[in-house]
C-alpha cells in the first residue's frame, strides 16, 4: 500500500493517526518509517488507519520524530 493511500485511508482521525501519519511524511515511506519505529509495515498500516494503537514506547518515538522535522531525501 502506497503513502497517498495510507494518507486517505486514515480516516479514522486522531491523535495517533495524525501523528503517525506526520511520521511518516517525514520519513518518506513507509517502509523507512516502519524501520525506524521497529515495527512490520502491517502493523503500521493498521495504526495509520485508526486499527489499534501502538505502544506507548513507539507512539513516543513517531512523537519524537515529528518534532525533530522532515528527514525525506529530496
């Protein structure tokens, strides 16, 4: 699943989901984001699109991240 469909799939809007979903704009895929967090890529998708939560440990590093700024190459 692409990130365009990750960002119109999140419907279910929220704290989290807006925040993952900033995660993973900056990191550019969700690929990179689910490396970064340590997690499957189909874990994330399911918190992206309000399926769950993650733990808190993973919530605050996608937090972290967020307010760290955009890492995406150009």
């Amino acid at each position: 699943m692409g990130a365009s469909m990750i960002f119109a799939a999140a419907m279910a809007e929220n704290s989290v989901t807006r925040t993952l979903t900033r995660a993973l704009r900056a990191m550019g895929s969700l690929e990179r984001l689910a490396e970064h967090l340590g997690v499957t890529e189909s874990q994330l998708v399911q918190w992206l699109t309000g399926n769950g939560r993650p733990p808190t440990p993973i919530y605050l590093r996608a937090l972290d991240l967020v307010a760290r700024g955009p890492f995406a190459r150009k």
